[in-house]
C-alpha cells in the first residue's frame, strides 16, 4: 500500500468515525474490549474443546464403525480434530444406554431411567451416520457392507462395535428367561437389569439359594458379577434377612478378581459374609424348569439346585467381526480385533484402529478403558493421516469402581502390569470408601457423557 | 488416570446439565435483587454487615443441615464413612453452604441491608425548622429570664 493510499484509507476511517460520532480513541477503546471479548469466547470454547484450534485439514474418508460409548467418542473428537474429513458413522441403534448403571438398576439402587438416552444427542453435525449394521468387513478392498447391502468406502477405519452377549452359549439359556424362574442377569440391556431385580428382589425377602455365576473369557465390566453378589448381599443385611439365604459365587478358574490386591481383599471378605466360593466352575446348562444349574467342573458335571441365579453368559466379538480377516487367529485373543495394545492400530492393516470392548488387548473392556483408549486410538488415526510415528500411549488403564456394600465401594484402577494407577491419591485403591461410592452413584455418569462429547 | 482441571469442569457441566436452566434463572434473579438493592439504596443508609452475617448463619445451618444428611442423601449411612470420607463430607458441605450462601446474599440485602428511607422532596426544601424536642429537664438561667419577661 502506497502512503497516498494509506492516507486516503486513514481519511475513510476518520470520516466514518466523524459520522458515527465516535472518536479515534473510542474507536480503539471499543476495538480492544471488543478483541478481549471475542478472545475470551474463543478460550472459553477452547476450555471445553482444547483441540479444535489445531484441526487437521484433511480430506480422508473415514468410517467408524459402532455408535457406543467408543464409537461416539471418537466420532465428536475425529469431527473435531479433523477439517475437511469425509467422516461416516455406521450404528442402526438410535438409543444409547449408560452401560455402567446397569449393576445399579439390577440391585434397585436406581431406576431404568437413568440409563436411557438417545445418540442423535451425541452425534456431530458434521458426521455422517448411518442407520444400519456392518454385516462384512473387506480390509484388502478398503471398504465395509452393511446388513442391507451398501457398501461403504474408507481410507481409515475406526472399529468400535462392542461386543457382542452369548446367551445361547449356555445349554437352556435365553434372552427370553431372564426374569423368569429365578434366571437373572444384568449385562447387556436395560429392561433386563430392570427384570433382574424384581426377581433380586423377591430373592432378598424371601430368601432360598442363590447362585452368582461368571464365565470363561473376556468379558465386559468384570466386576460386575462380583459387584452383584455384594449388592443382594448387603440388600438382605439392610432388610434383616440375610440368615435366611445360602450365597454361592462360582467363577470358572481360581480367582475372583485380575488386580492381585483386590483378589486378595475379596478372598477373605466373601468368607467373612458367608459367601460360599467355588472355584473352577463355569456354568454349562441351565433348567429354569427345574431351577437347577449345570457346572462343568475339573471333576466332572456338578448340578446345584437354585432359586435365583445370576447368570453372566459367555460374550465374544460380534460375528460380523469375528469372521473377518480383522479378527485375531491366534490364542488369547481369538475373535477379537488384532490391534497393538499400546497404539491400538491393527497389527496387518495399519489404517484400521479399534477402540473400546472389540479391541483384542490383556485388560480393559471397561467405560474407563474407552476413555483412556480413544484419545489414543484417535491421536494415532491422525499422525497416521499425517504420516507422523505412533504415539504407544495406551498402558492398559482400566477402573473399577468395585461396590462391597450399599454405600460403599473401592475405588480399582490398574495397567496391564496390574499395578494400581489412583487417578485420586488421596482415595486408597485398597480400602472400602463412601466416596467411590457417590462417585459411582453420583458423578460417573456426568463423566461419561462429558467423554462422549469428547470433553474428557 | 489424569484428570486435568478443564476435564472436571466438563463433568460438572455435564453434572449440572439438566439444571442448567433453573441455576441460572436463580442467577439472574439474584443480579435482578442486587441490581434492585443498588437502586433502591441511593441516598439511603445501608447496612451490609446484618445481611452478612444473617447470610453467613444461613451458609453455617446448610454446612450443618449437608453433613448430616449427605451420607443419607447418597444412599449410604454415617457408619460406611471413614478417614478420607470425612474430610470429603466437610469439603462438600462447606461447598453446599458456601453456594447457598452466595445465592441467599442479594435476598438478604433486600431484606435487611436499607437502614432508612430518603426523605422526602418536600421535607428536604422545608425552610421551617421544626421544633426541637427539651433535652434538659431545668431551663437555663438566661431562657427562663427571657420567660419571665
């Protein structure tokens, strides 16, 4: 800009401040409380969402796969990350359930509600959802099908499908039993946690046998079965009936929790409560007629007599997966997806990445998990965009917030090492507290969907 | 797990959430009274300690009324607490107390904090001086020489 044209640009100014009635130093005075303003705005969304101010410009077509806790998660942080990416979610499930409140609902401490939301809530504007389910998976061709025959290209995929709860692994066993004939069960879905505990219910006021099962394998929230079993526990102390019930917990090898420190602590406080355990017995078959069970012990079939049972069913990778050349051939983690533990990517397919239950990793088919998985697994997708080295950031990070009692809990949170890893100090990993108990009645599920908004 | 100060502000927010709307209702509300209390203050005699400490004895019965029955509240009881869970209770009440006593502030300047009233205009501009009330019970020696005139 030449001076003239500088001085008649400072004229323009100078006349239409004249006009406006403001004065050069007004003018500046505005202009800076303005700047601030805009600043401050600019901050206050860069609090909630620290990433977007270094988005990724990009024009990658990427497809996730799922719309859970893991799914969600890494649609709104991808979405934001990322500018310019071609972003496709594929999910027919319109309604999302907070997973982690199902033991709660199971043991009457809360009410379905609290559990049910909707995805559209969660979903990004800027990402493409599609109503439907992935029945095929063809990595060599970079590309999925989905149940209703569309096929869907990708340069990046993102597997975040959960897993998947084999009911019919147990002979006898269905969907349909639950809430029947003393047959509870608390994963998976929220009207069935609900039936669970108007059978948990009448089991805490009448009493009789009850039997607390776990199966062999991977499993999602592992304590939950343990958590269950001191909930109907603590629930008949509460009501003055506990003498009238004989408790048996039943795991299918020799331990009852992974964290070497809280097997210790429940080895001696299952038998302090008169909770009977059986080692090394997974349930095989069910008779709701009858009300008994079938054990598949190291001595043979053993039959117990029941009148409520807890039943955890075996659970795998869903199918689609499972058959896929994404899926692990080899022990331990047959089905599940081949990913590094660390980074996350796959192992033969480095532009596919998994986050959450589906992952084929030692621990960590936890809501917890998700959260220290994603930010990993999304970081990772993107320095692959960019052709930057992984980050191996994942160690493993799993909680547990393991209830013993109404109103208490420990606070469980450990690596792949085993090694305790308090997020809270000041909260000890190895002693029953109130306040891991509100944290997981009171404040989880705000973190949650905080992670689903890719806030946390 | 690290939790950064930004990531405990969203879960608040997140905690908060479906009482967003009536939190800040109450909120302006509350500047609506304190904006009130300035207007209707001018010229007048304030107090601000007596609605302070009213406040601060409010904040003191919500500290108290909070640690006894958050264990309650939260489905737990006083015998589940211990070490830690003590100091947490005490941190929360002095923060339920704290809060509502921030809230009750502006409430209380209105009810307490204005001493008297403006005078009116027209007593203001009196020229007449209105007659002083006899302090002493003796009139002085010069006063009662000019009665006696």
């Amino acid at each position: 800009m030449s001076s003239q044209d500088e001085k008649h640009a400072k004229d323009a100014v100078t006349r239409a401040l004249k006009h406006s009635g403001l004065s050069r130093r007004d003018f500046l005075k505005l202009s800076s409380g303005g700047a601030l303003l805009a600043g401050a705005a600019a901050g206050t969304g860069g609090m909630l969402y620290p990433a977007a101010a270094r988005a990724v410009p990009t024009n990658a077509r990427i497809v996730i796969v799922g719309a859970g806790a893991a799914g969600l998660s890494c649609a709104t942080r991808l979405a934001r990350e990322l500018d310019g990416a071609d972003i496709t979610l594929i999910d027919r499930r319109q309604d999302h359930y907070y997973q982690p409140g199902l033991t709660l609902v199971g043991t009457g401490v809360w009410q379905t509600e609290k559990l049910l939301d909707r995805n559209r809530r969660y979903v990004p504007s800027n990402v493409n959802w599609i109503h439907d389910m992935v029945a095929e998976y063809d990595p060599d061709n970079n590309r999925v099908v989905t149940e209703t025959g569309r096929a869907v290209d990708y340069d990046f995929l993102m597997v975040a499908t959960g897993l998947q709860v084999n009911y019919t692994a147990i002979d006898g066993m269905s969907e349909n039993l639950i809430g029947h004939r003393g047959v509870g069960c608390v994963y998976d879905k929220p009207e069935l946690a609900e039936r669970t505990w108007q059978l948990i219910d009448q089991f805490v006021n009448e009493g009789g046998v009850g039997l607390f099962t776990r199966p062999r394998g991977d499993m999602k929230c592992a304590g939950a079965p343990l958590k269950v079993t001191m909930l109907v526990e603590s629930r008949m102390k509460e009501r003055g009936t506990r003498d009238r019930a004989e408790m048996h917990y039943l795991p299918p090898g020799t331990g009852l929790f992974s964290q070497p420190h809280t097997d210790d602590f429940l080895r001696k406080n299952f038998p302090e409560r008169s909770i009977h355990i059986h080692w090394d017995h997974p349930l095989k078959a069910i008779d709701p007629e009858r009300k008994t069970a079938t054990f598949a012990t190291p001595l043979g079939d053993e039959t117990l007599d029941y009148d409520f049972i807890h039943v955890v069913p075996p659970m795998s990778a869903p199918d689609s997966l499972r058959n896929s050349e994404l899926a692990a051939r080899e022990i331990p983690f047959t089905g599940w997806l081949e990913v590094d533990r660390f980074t996350l990517q796959h192992k033969r397919y480095p532009n596919v990445f998994g986050a959450g239950d589906i992952n084929g990793v030692p621990i960590g088919k936890t809501a917890a998990s998700v959260k220290a998985q994603v930010p990993v697994a999304v970081e990772n997708m993107i320095r692959t965009i960019q052709g930057n080295q992984l980050n191996p950031g994942y160690d493993g990070y799993t909680s547990c917030p393991l209830i013993t009692e109404l109103g208490q809990a420990i606070l469980v949170e450990f690596d792949y090492d085993l090694k305790m890893k308090p997020s809270f100090p000041f909260i000890s990993p190895y002693q029953e507290h109130w306040v891991p108990w509100v944290m997981k009645d009171r404040l989880l599920l705000a973190a949650y969907r905080a992670m689903l908004r890719g806030r946390i | 797990m690290a939790f950064s100060i930004l990531g405990l502000l969203a879960v608040v927010l997140e905690f908060f959430r479906g009482w967003l709307w009536f939190i800040g209702l109450f909120l302006l509300l509350d500047f609506a009274l304190t904006f009130y209390f300035l207007k209707r203050s001018a010229g007048c005699k304030t107090c601000w300690v007596l609605p302070a400490y009213v406040t601060v004895g409010f904040g003191v019965f919500i500290f108290v009324l909070a640690m006894i029955t958050l264990p309650t509240i939260t489905k737990s009881s006083w015998a589940a607490l211990s070490g830690i869970d003590y100091l947490a209770l005490i941190g929360a009440s002095i923060g339920f107390g704290t809060l509502f006593a921030i809230l009750a502030f502006p409430f209380m300047l209105n009810l307490l904090g204005i001493r008297s009233r403006p005078r009116p205009t027209s007593q203001a501009t009196r020229t007449e001086t209105p007659p002083q009330p006899q302090t002493s019970p003796q009139p002085q020696p010069a006063m009662a020489e000019k009665i006696a005139d």
